[in-house]
C-alpha cells in the first residue's frame, strides 16, 4: 500500500483550500490500509492509481482492482469516508442491503464507527443512460416508482434507521429542524448582509402550518434520501434501478424526496412533464383509504418542506471546515429555507 499523493489523482472541485481528513497522514493511512485489508480478505488487488475526490463534505477514492465487471471493463472499487455528522451513511448503507436489497448497492465492508465505506461499482449512472438516449420525460417514471416502493418498505425501520444515527427529521419535528438550520447560518454568517435573518423568520408560521397538515393527511415517515438528482441512481441493466449515497439522508416525510427529482425532471423537460411523473411517484403510495387529491396535496407540501432537508445538508463539514467553508454551506442553506415561500421557484441547486 502506498499512502502518499505519489499514488493518487487528486480532485478538490472548486474546494482548494477545503480542510478534510486525507491531509493527515496518519488518517490517510489508516483509511487505505482499511480498504486493502477488506479487498484482500475478498480476494481483490489494487490495480492502477487511486482517484481521490476531495470535499468538505467526504472523501471519495475510486481504487481500481485487478479483473473486468460484467460488461468486460476495468474493475472498481468506491470507498468513502464521511465527516461525523454523516457518518450514519456507512451502517445505513448496509441495513438498507439487508432490508431492501433489490434496490441498492451492498457493500463489501463498512466501518459503523469512523463512518467508511467500501463500495462496489454499480454500473451505469442514470444521467449517462439519459444522455445517450432521445429527451423523453417517461424515463424517469420506472425509478420513481421504484424508489416510491423502496421508501414504503422501509417504514417499518423508520425507528431503527435513526437509532443507526440517521437525523430525525419527522414531519412533527420539521419547524424544529428550521429552528436550527437558522442557527447554523446565524452562526456561520455573524455579520452578514448576505442573509436577512427576519425574511427566514417570517417562513415558520407558514411551514408550522403545512407540517401539521401533511403530518395529517396520514403518510408516515419513511427515509428520505435529499438529494435524488440524476447523479444519484444506477441504471445497469433495463428495469433495474440502484440508489446510492445516502450522506444527505433523514427520517422524515418520504414525499420531501420529489424535491430534487423535480428540478431535474423540470430542468431536462421542462415543467410541463411533472404532472405525468408526480403520478408515477405516487401510485406505489395508494391505498390505506387515502384518496388521490389527498396524496397530491401530500406531495405538494411536501415537496415545499423538502427544502428543509436540503439546508440542513449544507452544514455537514469535516471537523475544522474554514470559516470560507462554513458561510458558503450557511448561503446555500439559506437559499434553500427561502424556497419555503410559496413566491420562490422550487427548482434551484
């Protein structure tokens, strides 16, 4: 095992002077000793230079490994750390394998505590399929509701997937997981003109409001994955759908995940062919006496709400994020909670 910069490519995105853990020595080393004792025990061998993807919010190394995958390419190995506040990822990952294994990746090793993961290739992306193919929105109905059906399985473990370390973030609780997501850019943003503290205050009575009524209209709580772009799922084979990367994960309202999805689908499509997709999402979902304008008024606030999730996101750094990288979380979890006015797009990044 080599653990210097020697025998890596290294990618810090826009994030130069991002701090992370891989800048230690020692961390660096126990993480790839990690990797090549879990990929021996298996059987594999490192074949070629590491691909290491630098953020604030994880560490990513692609590790090539001696042999081809299914379709006859070069085999790879995924292993990733998170910081601590989403170091639930690695047991989540693992308990989803075992509670809905047709629908995710299985990995070859986790470690619970430090919050690695070791990960096989899943083929395809989503995106890459899409962009090969002609523009046609009906592409994204399969995995919604593929992903919708995932998400009811796995209602039943909605307790155990937060005792695993995974936020809560139930739709009761949402106003309080406002309450803090403004503290975190008040703190990030101390002197800021950047954001109007005010204009995020005016937002809680309204999301007070729309939270006891989704949590009325009787959908449970499932997980919520965040951040479902295009980017997020495998599309190896027809049919056949993965999700993946799981860092921006909650228990709360399943019908927040539409968010992103929506954005996508928008931005690739236009908005016109929502209406078609929302149905497709919602149709594992019917039944239990729920009538259909219910489930759409669910969805339509829960798709509001759904910013929520996505500001806490911004907030989990590697211990010693720079302030620089803190108020640029703080100003994207702002934006985010500003998409709780009814006068504001949902689709934005």
């Amino acid at each position: 095992m080599q653990d210097d910069d020697t025998s890596v490519v290294i990618d810090r995105g826009q994030h130069e002077n991002s701090k992370t853990p891989w800048d230690e020595g020692s961390w660096r080393g126990e993480l790839l000793g990690w990797a090549d004792r879990e990929l021996a025990a298996r059987g594999l061998r490192t074949a070629g230079r590491r691909g290491v993807r630098l953020r604030p919010w994880s560490v990513l190394v692609r590790i090539p490994v001696e042999g081809v995958d299914a379709v006859g390419r070069p085999a790879t190995v995924w292993l990733k750390a998170s910081p601590p506040a989403g170091a639930f990822e690695a047991p989540l990952t693992a308990a989803l394998a075992r509670w809905v294994p047709e629908y995710v990746l299985h990995p070859l090793a986790v470690d619970a505590d430090r919050g690695w993961s070791l990960l096989p290739d899943g083929g395809d992306l989503f995106r890459q399929v899409l962009d090969r193919g002609p523009a046609d929105p009906r592409d994204w109905e399969e995995p919604l509701r593929q992903y919708a059906t995932m998400q009811r399985a796995l209602v039943p473990h909605a307790t155990a997937m937060e005792q695993l370390g995974v936020p809560s973030a139930r739709t009761t609780a949402l106003p309080q997981v406002f309450d803090r997501t403004v503290e975190f850019i008040r703190s990030a943003l101390p002197a800021s003109t950047d954001v109007d503290p005010a204009r995020l205050h005016a937002l809680r009575p309204r999301l007070v409001n729309w939270s006891a009524e989704l949590a009325e209209l009787g959908v449970p709580d499932s997980l919520d994955h965040s951040d479902l772009h295009d980017g997020q799922l495998f599309h190896p084979e027809p049919g056949r759908f993965t999700f993946f990367d799981w860092g921006d994960a909650a228990v709360s309202h399943p019908f927040c995940s539409f968010l992103v999805p929506a954005g996508d689908i928008a931005e690739r499509y236009g908005p016109e062919s929502l209406p078609r997709l929302r149905d497709a999402y919602l149709e594992p979902w019917t039944g239990n006496g729920r009538t259909s304008k219910e489930l759409h008024r669910a969805l339509s606030l829960a798709e509001r709400l759904g910013a929520i999730g996505r500001a806490v996101s911004w907030g989990r750094h590697f211990p010693g994020a720079s302030d620089e990288t803190r108020a640029a979380g703080a100003r994207a979890s702002a934006r985010w909670l500003l998409k709780l006015s009814p006068d504001e797009p949902l689709t934005t990044g």
